[in-house]
C-alpha cells in the first residue's frame, strides 16, 4: 500500500450543507490512503457551494470541490485522493477525476514554484 506523506484534505468547518463537516471527515478518516490527514479549516469561501473540501500537498496543485453532499460524493474524494496522491504535481484533468466531482471543481491552483524557478 501506498503512503503518501503531508497530503492534506480541508474540510470546511463552517459550511452549514447536508452532511455535517463532522462526519464528513469521520467517513474519509477512515478510508483515505495511508499519509492522508484531515484538518478542518474555519471558511475556504465556497460558501454557495457547501461543503467544501479542498487538498494540499507541497509541490503540488490544489483543488477545491463544494456540493460534497452525499456517501457517494466522499467516496469520489477518496478516489481523487489516490490519483492526487499518485501524481508528482498534483494536475489532474477534468476528465480524469471521478465523474461526481466534474461539476463540483471549484479550482485548481497551480503549485508554487520552488525557488529558482519559474
């Protein structure tokens, strides 16, 4: 198995959808890859599209999903998660991504570059 160390998935605290925050991190606490960690955070400003559920990891893009609502929509997360975790520079494309987190991408920042380059 896998580990992937200091990837990060948010979960917005404050998000007031269906699933409480709670349990949402309670679900992908126990099925995330090896080397995942949850943290919640106060706000990610996707508050029109509640949860919201981003992830981290140094060197790589970033990503932000809201309208996680659903068992379905946190199965897709961990899904992502494996194929995050398995890519040097965290992109992924649109297509790539489990298919019920295509219309729930909110952004995709690139990573920022090391120093000395550009």
């Amino acid at each position: 198995m896998t580990c992937y160390s200091d990837h990060y998935v948010l979960i917005c605290s404050t998000c007031q959808g269906t699933m409480p925050a709670e349990a949402a991190q309670d679900a992908l606490d126990a099925q995330l890859p090896d080397g995942f960690e949850t943290r919640m955070v106060a706000c990610m400003a996707g508050c029109e599209r509640a949860m919201t559920v981003g992830f981290q990891a140094a060197g790589k893009a970033q990503y932000l999903f809201g309208d996680i609502k659903t068992s379905h929509d946190l199965d897709a997360l961990v899904e992502f998660a494996t194929q995050f975790g398995d890519s040097d520079d965290g992109w992924t494309s649109a297509s790539d991504r489990p298919p019920a987190l295509f219309a729930k991408t909110l952004s995709r920042i690139p990573a920022l570059p090391t120093r000395g380059t550009l």
